[in-house]
C-alpha cells in the first residue's frame, strides 16, 4: 500500500469526546475473530459523544436501549435477542449518561449512523429532533426489509423513527476529504460533516450497505470510530477476519476483509490513531488510559 506520509493534509481542529458504554450481549470470541475460543465473552456496545465548541453534540451510534427491548418481545425479533442475550444495566442507559454530562436529549443535534443493526440504532427514537447522517444505502437497505427477513439481517424496523427520510442527511452530499491519500493511495474516503474537517465521516465499507466511521481529533490524538469495520483491537492489530458463522451476516465479505486490511495498515502506519472498534473493551481503555481527565 502507498499511504501518503500524513493521515490528513492539514491538522483538525480539536473537539472534546466521551466513549460511553451502553449496554452488552454475550456471544462466543470465535465469532469475532478467526483463531479465537468458542467461550462466551461479552461485547459491550461503545456509543461516541462528541462536543464541537460552536456546532454542538454529536452522537456517533446509540447502543442498546429500552426501545430495543420493547421491540424484540415476541416472535420473530425475539430471535435476534435469544441469540445473543442482551443486558443493560439502569446506569448504562444513554439518556443518562447524557444527563450527567449536562446534555438533554434535545441538545444533540446530529447522530452518525455507522449501520442499522439493532444494537446501534437502540436509542434513534430517544432524539426525535437530530439529524440522522448515514449511507444512502444504508438507509435504503434498513427501511426495505420487514418482519423475519428484517430479523435475519439483525434489523429491528420498530426502531427506527418514522421520519427517518424526512431526517436523514446522506453522508455522500457532504464534501469530500481524502484520508491517508485516498482510496488510490490505499486510504480512505472521507466526509466532512462540519464544514470545518472537525468531523469527518469515514468510508468503511463490508459489514452493511453504507457502513460508516468518524475521524476526529481529542485529547491530543486522532481518534477513529470505526463501527462494526473491526469487532476488537486484535481483528485490526493481527488482520484476523471473524469467523466463517459471521460470514452469512456480512453484507459484503470481500469489502469487509480489504476494509479490515486497510484499518491494520493505518495502524501500522499512523503510531499516535487510535482505532475504535464498536464492541472493543480493550479500545476503550487504551482511550481512557491516554484521554484527559
Ligand atoms: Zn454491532
């Protein structure tokens, strides 16, 4: 790969960031990593806050969520929950967590969507005024499917707003940003969701139609979200794909394999980017470790 010498062109002006833990399900490591153990381990669902001095709060994903209970109660979404049995402890409630920051659910203006399974959009129905900036198709993808089809594609239409058209901001009509040079550098594609490169959605296709991450800058270092793109620090570190009983799950596995790929070389590459993967413990400490307090 041909990466340029700097991630971006110029530095991004720095905004403040929270990586708040909202809820887990249990599942077997393997699932997440080839060469991994069939023991359970929990995957806690990460939700990004985000504060911009003059363009406000910022969610990247929801996590699980009352919502999400109330919508998998019966038959088939039922499905989805008994599969990977969901726990979200009173004080990991978003709205909650939201408030000890000083933020109400009005104050966050716009959500990053990096894909429509249920334990992302949990909370989309708690912010019924911020925009909604995802992938065309993703949203597409998520508001074509019904009832057990929906299911199979880990998809709860309940949880998604009624108005979620009228909402939606696709990422692909804002300015675009190369990172690392590029797609034909061996980068990324980049969007800059603030006008001022603060913010930029990144390309991370695979694992959904539309799947998205976010650059930013916090604490000192450049920080990248990068959704469901990897499942832990390891999938990234040692290139290692989930396993096979994922596979049937991944929209795109040739997509999802370069994108995990590319994320091992930015790794590799960039010493001071710090890769969070959705469902990653360990990435969470390494921010906390590093974050300001
Ligand atoms: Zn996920």
């Amino acid at each position: 790969m041909l990466l340029s010498n700097e991630l971006l062109a110029e530095p991004q002006p720095a905004v403040a960031f929270h990586w708040l833990r909202v809820g887990h399900c249990k599942g077997p490591e393997a699932m997440a990593r080839q060469g991994g153990k069939l023991k359970l381990i929990e995957f806690p669902s990460y939700v990004g806050a985000i504060h911009h001095p003059y363009h406000g709060w910022t969610l990247f994903d929801t996590g699980y969520s009352q919502h999400f209970f109330d919508a998998t109660r019966r038959v088939p979404e039922l499905l989805y929950r008994s599969t990977l049995p969901v726990t979200l402890p009173e004080h990991e409630h978003l709205p909650r967590q939201l408030a000890a920051l000083d933020v109400g659910v009005d104050d966050v203006r716009r959500i990053v969507v990096s894909h429509f399974h249920g334990d992302h959009v949990g909370g989309l129905l708690d912010h019924p005024q911020a925009r909604i900036i995802a992938g065309g198709s993703g949203v597409q993808h998520a508001l074509s499917l019904r009832g057990i089809s929906a299911v199979r594609h880990a998809i709860l239409p309940a949880l998604l707003p009624t108005d979620l058209r009228d909402r939606h901001d696709p990422v692909e009509g804002f300015a675009e940003v190369p990172i690392a040079g590029g797609p034909a550098a061996g980068g990324l594609r980049g969007w800059d969701l603030l006008g001022d490169r603060s913010l930029l959605a990144v390309d991370l296709p695979g694992h959904m139609p539309g799947h998205l991450g976010l650059l930013f800058t916090s604490g000192g270092r450049q920080v990248m979200l990068v959704g469901d793109a990897a499942w832990t620090t390891r999938s990234y570190r040692e290139a290692k794909p989930p396993s096979r009983l994922a596979k049937q799950i991944m929209h795109d596995w040739d997509a999802t394999v370069a994108t995990l790929q590319t994320l091992h070389a930015l790794d590799a590459a960039y010493p001071d980017l710090l890769i969070l993967p959705a469902h990653c413990p360990e990435g969470a400490e390494a921010w906390a470790a590093g974050s300001p307090r």
